[in-house]
C-alpha cells in the first residue's frame, strides 16, 4: 500500500468514525492491538493529565520500524522532487539522496537519544531503538542505501518523464489527505499521486517501497478510486499504477465500477465491525489477542501486551 500513517488526530470530530486502510488493516491484524492503539492510549498525548499506563501506551503506538523509516523518507523526498517540477523547477537526484540521509541521520540521532518519550509526535521514535534490538551499523546503512536506490529508480521512470510533461494543471494530487463520507462515517485519503492523462482518464500512482501486498492494495486503490469518482468526476475506469521502486516494476490497475463498488462494500463492512467494537464503553476483553504469533514480531505493543 500506499505508504499512509495515521495523520490525523483520533478525535477530530468525537463520536464520529474515522475510517482509513491503515486501521482496517491495524483491526484486521489483531484485535488487541487496535484497542491498544485507538482507545487504552486515548488521552496520553496531555503528559500533565495522563496517567502512566497511557502514557506509554502513547508513546508506544509512535513507534515505527527501520522498514516503514525507508518508504517515509522515500515518500517524502519524490514529494519535494514532485513539488519542484510544479513550480518549473527540478532536484538533482543527488540532491534529493543527500537531503534524504540527512533527514535519515537526524531521525536516527533523535531516536536512539529518547528524545520522543517526551515528545512522539515531533520525535522519531525506533521500535528498535525502544525494545532495544541488537542491529548493526551494516543494517542501519543499508536501509539508507534502499533509500537511495529507491530515489534512483524514481529518476529514471518512463513514468516520471511523462509527469514532468504533464501541465500541472492536470495534476490532482500530490500527497494530498483528502476525505469524504460513507455509511456516516470519515473516509480518510491521502493518493501519493493523481493526474489526468491525455484519454482524460484519471491516474493514480502509488509509490511502493515494500514487497506486493495485493490484497491491501486492491482494497486501498478501490477506496481511493472511489475518492477519485467524488472528486474529480471520473467516467468508467480509473487507472492506477502501482510502481515498486526496489524492483523497478511497474504494475497496471484498471478499477472499473464494479471494483469501486466491491471497495465500498469492504468499506462498509469494516465500519460497521469498528462501530460494533466500540458501542458502549470499549474493555479490553472485546478485543482478543491474534492466534498468529509471526503478526507480534515487530508489534509496538509486545512490552504491554504480554503475549
Ligand atoms: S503482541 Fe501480538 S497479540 Fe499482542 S497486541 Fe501485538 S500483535 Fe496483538
């Protein structure tokens, strides 16, 4: 998927749903972990008001890994590479590398020195870092490196040639949080890319840092595709182009009605399922452990969970 993080405060609007891929996903892959993350931590963001076990709880859901820390920084360097080319500009990819490792060096300082137990949201915080993993210097270079080639892939795109071409006024989005509703509740978007190609069809572009996951990126696309119809109006077919910047693959999507359709089913049903988790005073015994213990490897709450 999409690299997408939970960008949005929990309680924007209380009492109403927000919905995202990453928390379908987060719900579908432990219960346990979904109550930890989306109500036992509510309230550790006020450090003067929360109580010890929040708070941790708080600090815990921010944690990410060396894995995730690639495909953020990626996603972040093609944005301000993307940016430049609407304003008639461009960043070398040394450039664009370069201001990548720094960042990289940066998050990696803040982290190993706790500076986010003070403060998760600003601070990068390591899983690894945290739980005190044994990691050499090799493993920590090396993810700099996928960066890196990452960033050179990107480059030399046929795909990101014909974006330079493409007038900017056709573009539609560029890392842009978006949202509309569904079954009442908040649908949460954020396309890495979405432009108007010359049949006026509209593409969307996913940048990938991982490995496929076809069943998450079939549903996110048809949510976003789904997006796209509202938005900007799309006629039968949206296309989308999955672009895995390890592999230098690029795979096509074409999502027609009856996959925006299967997406907002799936849509509606996980709604309905979180709105079932969470009637009345949400306790932790509504909210089983996973039976699948390969899913609690890199879990943030493996400390306090006691599995
Ligand atoms: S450690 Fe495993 S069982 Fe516990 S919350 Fe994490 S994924 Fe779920």
């Amino acid at each position: 998927m999409s690299y997408q993080m939970d960008f949005w405060p929990e309680d924007v609007v209380p009492g109403r749903l927000t919905w995202s891929v990453t928390r379908d996903k987060r719900m579908r892959t432990c219960l346990r972990r979904y109550y930890l993350h989306h109500y036992a931590s509510r309230g550790g963001g006020n450090v003067k008001t929360a109580d010890r076990e929040t708070r941790e709880l708080y600090v815990l859901k921010h944690l990410r890994n060396r894995y995730m820390w690639v495909g953020e920084i990626v996603h972040e360097m093609i944005e301000l590479a993307l940016t430049a080319v609407r304003r008639g500009d461009s960043v070398p990819v040394e450039q664009l590398a370069e201001r990548g490792t720094r960042r990289m060096r940066a998050q990696y300082s803040e982290s190993i020195q706790g500076m986010y137990r003070e403060n998760p949201v600003l601070k990068y915080a390591f899983f690894e870092h945290e739980y005190r993993e044994e990691v050499s210097r090799e493993e920590w270079r090396l993810q700099r490196d996928r960066m890196e080639a990452c960033l050179r892939t990107f480059e030399g795109l046929p795909l990101v040639e014909a974006i330079r071409s493409t007038p900017p006024f056709r573009w539609l989005a560029l890392e842009s949080a978006a949202s509309f509703e569904l079954e009442s509740a908040t649908i949460v978007v954020k396309p890495d890319f979405a432009y108007r190609d010359t049949d006026e069809r509209v593409v969307l572009v996913d940048w990938k840092t991982g490995k496929p996951r076809l069943d998450d990126e079939k549903l996110q696309l048809a949510v976003y595709a789904a997006y796209a119809k509202r938005a900007w109006g799309v006629a039968d077919v949206t296309r989308a182009l999955l672009v895995y910047l390890e592999t230098n693959d690029v795979v096509e999507i074409q999502l027609s009605e009856a996959d925006l359709e299967w997406g907002e089913s799936q849509v509606r049903e996980s709604v309905k399922q979180m709105r079932e988790l969470s009637a009345g005073e949400p306790t932790i015994e509504r909210f089983p452990m996973t039976d699948d213990v390969t899913r609690c490897g890199l879990c943030s709450f493996k400390r306090v969970c006691h599995r």
